[in-house]
C-alpha cells in the first residue's frame, strides 16, 4: 500500500509542476497584458486631453474673430472634433476590451418614423438576419483595409517629415520657420492619431481572429441555437397550421354529412358558395394562426419572411384577379356554364355533369367522359337540355353513310367512332367529323323501309292498276312470310308510280321493323326477285331496258 503511494506521488508530481509552470507563466502573461493595457489608457487620455486642449484654444479663437473667422480654423475645429471621437473610442475599447457591447452604452433618441420607414423596420430583421450571416468576415476584411489605409497615410506623413527635417532653416526668414513647424507639429499630431488608429483597427482584427479560432464550436452552437429557437418556432407554427386545418376540416365534414342533405349537396348554389367559402376561410384561419403564434414567440425574422411571403402572394393574385373572379362564378354555377345543361365542344354536344377545377363533361349517347379545366369552360355557353338529340346513333346500330356505305356502330368514345361493314372490314372516324356526316341511322326509329322500282311492258295497260299491283303485293306479302319476317313487316305499299318511255313502272316499299335492319340487302334482293318470279308466272313482259334495279334511299 505504501509503496502503491510513493509510486503515485512520483508519476503525478511531474504534472503538478508543469501546471504550476504552467499557471506561473499565465500570471506573469496577464501582469504583462495588464500593464500594456494600462500604459495605452494612459497616453490615450493624455493625448485626448492634448487635443481637447487644442480645441478649446481654436474655439475660442473663432469666437474672437466672429464672421472674420478664417474657413481654416473651422475646418480644423471640425478634425478636432473627430479626433477626439476616434480617441474616446480607442480609449473605450483599450478599457473595455471586447467584454462590452460599447453601442448598447449609447443613448436611444425616440423619432417619429413614416409608414415607409415602418415597412423598412418590419424588414429590418430580414437584412440584419443576413447581414449577420457575413459580418465577421466583413469585419474583418474591414479592419485589414483600415490598417492599409493607416499606414499608406502613416508613410506619406513620415515622408513629408523628413522631407521637411531636410530642409536648412537657417535659410528661411522668421515667418518661414513659424509656418514650417506649425506644419510639423500638425503631421506629429495626425501621425499620432493614424498610429492610435492603427493600434486599435489591430486590436480589433486580433480579437475577431482569436474568436475565429473555434469555427466549428460557433457552427454547433449555432445549429443548437436555431432548432431551440427559430427551428422549434417553425415546427410549432407548422404543427399549429395542421391544427387549425383539422378543426375546420372537421366542422365542414359535420356539416356536409349530418345537416346538408344529398339533394342539397348536389343542387344547392348556396352550399355550393359555402363550400368554396370553406376553402378561403380556412386559408385565412390557417394564416392568422400562423402569424399570431410568430408573434407569441416574438420571432422578428420569421414574421418578416411571412408578410413578404404573403404580399407577393397578393401582387401575384391581383394580376389573375379577373380570371378567378370568372373561374368562381362557374364553380357557384352562376356563369355561362352550368351542371346538367349542355355545352358545345370540339363540335360536339356534351352535358355538364360537374363544375369544379377539372369539370367532368358527357355525351350520354358516347362511352366515357371527358374532363376540361375551369380556363378552357369559361369560354363556353350552356343551355338547357331538353329533348336534344346527343349524337346521329348509338352503339349496335345500322347506318348508311353518305358514299353508301352499309355498316355497323361497335363503338364510340369522345375520339373515334368504330364501323363494322360487310366482309368483316372495320372503318374509323374522328368522332367530330363522323358527327357532322348525313348519316340515314336505319334503327335510330322503330321502322325502316326497304324499296325497289320494277318495269313492266305496256301491253298490260288494260289491268296496271286492278290486277297487277295485287298480285305483286301478294306475293311480296307470302314471299316476307316465308323468309321469316311475318312479325317485323310494318306495311307494304305496291303502286304505279310512273309511264316510262318503254314501260309501265311500279314502286314496291316495305316498311319494317328496326329489329331487322342487318338484312336490309336480303330484304330487298327478295323483293326484286318475287316481282320477276309473278312476271314469269303470269306470261307478264319485261321490258329489256328496264330489266334494273333503282336503290331508293331508305326512309
């Protein structure tokens, strides 16, 4: 155990006189920094009780001469008086160090500001924020710059000194002599105080740069600074503006669910006028929350940095102004456009089914829907539906297109219509342009007709109005019954319908259900061919010419 001490006492008893050397030479550095210290406070007061000495003298000086005061001595009053400043401060600095923020020393004069300067102070922060970002290098590039331009001007006085010392007063008269060592006592004095200047604008420069040595401690207490005060200010004003969303998120949803009803929620303007009032009033919840909470924790900068936010928001929106005022009257469904009406697009008819950012618009007789936003509907007018008809056909029917084309619709979206024709062949149209076609839809109504023109000779002339016209008929009507369409023939008709130049010829039209209307070419072929078995039957003529077949236009 003894020996475990006596070891302990000779590893540590280098350490204790190394820190005894060590505190030693620490007190001797602060003795000698204390006298350096206390010799500069010393010759700075002499020096500024020099001055204001002279001050005084010339001051007295000007008053004596009045208006016959030289501009001279006025300048030089005026010098003096900023030496003596520049002095007070260096005497300051010299006693103080850099322990005491010297500017919080001075007076505050109270000073009545404009609206402008009180705009100016708002942003104050703002500037002093980035300002302070940069201020230590500033500083420091500042004070090199001063000690140039101190020894630059120190230089150019010890020049003009010497080149004064060389000069041979015996030579000079009496009054030369005055003039010279009134100059030369002048470039003292200034030499003097670019000298004290110096020494401070280094003792300054020596302060910032030992305060510069722990860069990276400064960062970290930085960064600790800011989240536990702008950081933790920012993350409460944001959790604040959540709040007060959900609050009012939640009394809208009370509203829309538990007092307005499904027919007032679909109908009503004046729900729908609260609906978008909602969205600005708890904007403006969600703001003043914000603002007020910046308040509560007094941070300058970050309510600065809000109101610039928000004034740019509102130069921003006085420039779009009229188009939301538009763009909020379709959403009301009080502008040109309304729900449930119909509207002109692309050369299409559409109904509005909703009005909102992306308004959803339809075409009942075309799959699918097409979405516009509020910009391109505001240029549209509506009108109420009643009894229109939205497009030339519909899914599944039978057309004719205008070249004669016989084909069916298998489909039609807002893009294209899709034809089937005989053989299997598929067509396509833009659907604008195939709206704007002739199209003879054969079901777009319950019947359609099928019709052909048959000649007979004139030697018949005796029985064309008895006797034929009811055979053809008859046959026609037992030919529609053999081929199965007993149930779908509407009507028949079998008349003389005009005297051609070789024949006697006869309209043949039969009217038919829509239900039929894929076997409009059998329908017909049938029809010819029963008029020419009755022909044969009955030893009737026919004309060689008007051995043809003329197509009419289907009713």
């Amino acid at each position: 155990m003894l020996i475990s001490r006596v070891l302990c006492f000779f590893l540590l008893l280098p350490l204790a006189i190394q820190a005894t050397v060590a505190r030693a030479q620490g007190v001797s550095t602060v003795q000698e920094n204390a006298a350096t210290t206390a010799g500069r406070i010393n010759e700075l007061s002499e020096f500024i009780k020099q001055k204001t000495e002279q001050r005084e003298s010339l001051r007295t000086r000007i008053n004596a001469n009045g208006q016959n005061a030289d501009d001279i001595d006025r300048q030089k009053l005026k010098e003096l008086s900023e030496d003596i400043e520049s002095l007070k401060e260096s005497f300051l600095f010299a006693l103080l160090g850099n322990q005491t923020n010297m500017q919080a020393l001075e007076d505050i004069e109270e000073v009545e500001t404009t609206w402008q300067e009180d705009v100016v102070e708002v942003l104050e922060p703002l500037a002093d924020t980035l300002k302070a970002v940069t201020r230590r290098p500033r500083e420091i590039a500042d004070l090199r710059g001063r000690i140039a331009q101190a020894d630059q001007k120190s230089n150019a006085i010890q020049s003009a000194i010497n080149a004064a010392n060389q000069i041979e007063k015996e030579s000079l008269s009496g009054d030369a002599v005055t003039t010279l060592q009134n100059y030369l006592s002048s470039w003292a004095q200034d030499l003097e105080q670019v000298t004290q200047d110096r020494l401070l604008a280094e003792s300054q420069l020596e302060s910032l740069e030992a305060n510069n040595s722990s860069g990276w401690l400064g960062v970290w207490e930085s960064t600790k600074q800011f989240f536990l005060g702008r950081g933790l200010t920012l993350l409460l004003a944001i959790a604040v503006a959540v709040i007060a969303w959900l609050i009012m998120r939640y009394i809208w949803w009370i509203y829309s669910t538990k007092i307005a009803s499904k027919e007032t929620r679909r109908q009503s303007t004046l729900y729908r006028f609260a609906g978008y009032s909602y969205y600005l009033l708890t904007g403006l919840i969600v703001i003043i929350a914000v603002l007020f909470t910046l308040w509560i924790r007094e941070d300058l900068l970050l309510l600065a940095l809000t109101f610039v936010a928000l004034a740019s928001l509102a130069l921003g929106f006085r420039q779009y102004l009229p188009n939301y005022l538009t763009e909020a009257r379709l959403l009301l469904n009080l502008g040109a456009v309304r729900e449930g009406e119909r509207v002109v697009y692309n050369g299409l008819p559409w109904q509005v089914m909703s009005l909102n950012i992306q308004s959803v618009l339809r075409n009942p007789a075309i799959d699918g829907v097409i979405r516009l936003p509020l910009d391109t509907l505001a240029g549209l007018s509506s009108r109420p539906v009643k009894n229109n008809l939205w497009f030339p056909t519909k899914k599944g029917d039978y057309i004719f297109l205008p070249d004669g084309i016989f084909g069916q619709v298998r489909h039609q979206t807002p893009d294209i219509v899709e034809l089937s024709v005989k053989g299997g062949v598929t067509m396509s149209y833009p659907t604008s342009e195939f709206f704007s076609l002739k199209v003879l839809n054969l079901t777009g109504d319950e019947t359609f007709g099928v019709s052909t023109t048959f000649g007979l000779d004139y030697s018949l002339q005796p029985i064309c109005m008895t006797t034929v016209p009811e055979a053809l008929r008859k046959a026609i009507h037992e030919a529609l019954v053999t081929g199965g369409y007993e149930e779908q023939v509407k009507g028949e008709l079998v008349e003389l319908s005009s005297a051609g130049d070789s024949s006697l010829d006869y309209i043949v039209y039969i009217t038919m259900s829509s239900d039929v209307a894929s076997s409009y070419y059998a329908i017909q072929r049938l029809l010819v061919q029963t008029c020419i078995d009755v022909a044969n039957r009955n030893d009737w003529s026919i004309p060689f010419p008007q051995l043809a077949v003329h197509n009419i236009a289907p009713a």
